[in-house]
C-alpha cells in the first residue's frame, strides 16, 4: 500500500510502544500513535491522560486533555494532583509520550515561545505537564515533523528538560528518569548518544536519505555507524490508522 510522510511517522512511534506499558500521553500526534498501538501490537497498553483518566481506550482522538471521550471510555478518572503526586512522581510511568514545537541536540524541547523572551515573535501554549513528565517517566519518546524550523541547534527557551544545554543536565541528578531516549520524525529514528547525550540519526525511513535529514536540520547531525532502514507500515496498520483518523473526522464533524 502507499503511504504518507504522516502515517510512516505515526507507525513507527506506535511501535516503539510496549505491550503492557504505562504511558502517560501527550495530545496531538503522540495521542495519535499511543492509540494506534493500542489498535494493533499493544492491546495491554495503559494510557494515561494529564486530566486524570487512567487506562483511557477512546474510540476517537481527543481533541484536548479534556475531552470527554477520554473520561467516558477510562477505566477510573483521578483528581488531577493525584495523576501527577501518586502515578507520575510515583514511578508508575514506564513512557511519557511527547510532541513539541521545538527540539535542538541535546533533546531540550520549546512549546513556550519562539525569539526573545521579552519581545517574543511567536507565544506558544506553553509546558502544561511536559516538564513535569519527562523528569519523572522512566522515559520519553518524543514525536514531531522534521524541519529546521522544529530542529534547532539550541531552543530558544527550555521548555522541558531533555538533557539540558550541555548534555549534562540530568547527571547525578537522583529521583529523575533517563530522559528522552528516541525521537520519531517523518524523516527518522534518532536516540541520544551514550556519551554526548546529543542526537544522533540511528535508522532512516524508505526513500529518504541523509542528505534529505541534513537540509531539515539546524545543526551539523550526526548519523549512527550502523544506520538501519525504519521497516514500513503493514497494510493492517495503515488500514486501522487511516479508520481512527476517518472515524475522529466524522465525529468531530457531528456526523
């Protein structure tokens, strides 16, 4: 079957999800993938909301955190200071699943504002849960469009801690968790180098080549020795993909 960019992208992010893994879900397109796990592989996964649903199973994708088909279709629905007190500082979150506006190298991630603090060009809508997610899961996988627009050498504000400016932002830091450890792009797979902390390119996508990843990224990036090739989506992946995203359209649409 063909396939978009978009649904490579959604695919891909959804394999990287366990079955019977926690995950505390962002909206947009880690909502997109989370779901789409839970509809193929992963039938055991929990997905947490930041409103407080647990093990939610929506039939649809939730437009926000409070979405009522999230609390409809959730196991049990908790006060929002007992989802982030008890399960997130916990240690209850396997995964925090997360987009962003901006990344640089180190994985820092911007949903704050883009240009100056004081006279900014652009206000985003800022952290909400990230900050607090990727500190305490006991990892994050992060998922947005490849550009040098979202792909920067340094954000303009740290937003949600990857590994700081420095690479060094989460060392000897004790109750914290190992941080980004993939970013999924409708270009590649990339994961943090062991060392550096700084991203590296570690498997491309059909039909794209470095130099496709280089011209979308602001800074010089750095590909792994041994480069794997992303597997494609199955055509039971992409049907079911393309049925939640047909079945969201038409309810968002009042039909």
């Amino acid at each position: 079957m063909e396939y978009t960019s978009s649904e490579m992208m959604s695919v891909t992010a959804a394999r990287a999800l366990e079955n019977g893994t926690t995950c505390f879900v962002g909206i947009g397109l880690p909502s997109e993938a989370a779901n789409l796990a839970r509809l193929t592989h992963a039938p055991d996964v929990v997905l947490i909301y930041e409103s407080g649903t647990l093990q939610t199973k929506p039939d649809i994708l939730p437009l926000s955190i409070g979405d009522g088909e999230l609390c409809e279709s959730a196991l049990t629905t908790v006060a929002v200071p007992e989802m982030f007190r008890y399960w997130l500082q916990g240690g209850k979150v396997n995964v925090g699943f997360l987009g962003t506006a901006q990344i640089d190298r180190f994985a820092n991630l911007n949903t704050t504002l883009i240009g100056d603090y004081k006279a900014p060009k652009v206000r985003l809508p800022g952290g909400g849960g990230a900050p607090e997610i990727a500190t305490n899961a006991g990892e994050v996988f992060i998922t947005l469009k490849h550009s040098k627009r979202a792909f920067v050498k340094d954000v303009d504000f740290v937003t949600t801690l990857g590994f700081g400016r420095d690479g060094k932002g989460r060392d000897n830091v004790p109750n914290i968790g190992k941080g980004p450890t993939r970013v999924i792009t409708d270009l590649c797979v990339m994961k943090p180098d062991p060392d550096t902390k700084e991203l590296v390119v570690v498997s491309l996508h059909p039909g794209v080549s470095r130099e496709d990843v280089m011209e979308a990224t602001g800074w010089e990036v750095r590909f792994a020795a041994q480069l794997e090739s992303t597997p494609e989506p199955s055509e039971k992946e992409l049907e079911i993909l393309r049925e939640l995203k047909a079945r969201t359209e038409r309810a968002h649409a009042g039909e």
